[in-house]
C-alpha cells in the first residue's frame, strides 16, 4: 500500500511507524525555500528526520503541496 496524503506532514509519520511507505510531500516546499532563501537549514532539518521508507518527489500532476509542509 502507498498512500498519496495531502495532510500536515504528521499523518504520513504515522504510516511510516506503522510499517507503510508513504510519498514525501514535504521535500519539494523545503527544497524551494532553501532555493530561495539561499538557507538550507530546514532541508537539512528535513532530511534528518525525514523517514527512509518514503518515495520523495520534487513534482507531481497536482504541484507542489503546500498544506504538506505547514508548520515545519
């Protein structure tokens, strides 16, 4: 199973924990704000908590999520 959740970043955790692989929806917002704000703290935030049981994806056929991403 591999769900595709549009959710706050939380809800894909708990797949993950559950044993599930989920899609990586936050990486393509943290990835435009280190390009933009020439920062790349929250990537790298990003990246170390981020589950290796995921799909990560930079686009998709519905664009880049924003609500994925909210709050981190």
């Amino acid at each position: 199973m591999l769900p595709e959740i549009h959710e706050h970043y939380s809800y894909n955790k708990k797949i993950v924990e559950k044993g599930y692989f989920s899609y990586d929806f936050v990486l393509p917002i943290v990835v435009l704000h280190a390009l933009y704000s020439h920062q790349g703290d929250a990537l790298v935030s990003w990246l170390n908590q981020a589950s290796m049981h995921q799909f990560t994806t930079l686009d998709t056929h519905d664009g880049i999520g924003v609500v994925d991403g909210k709050g981190f």
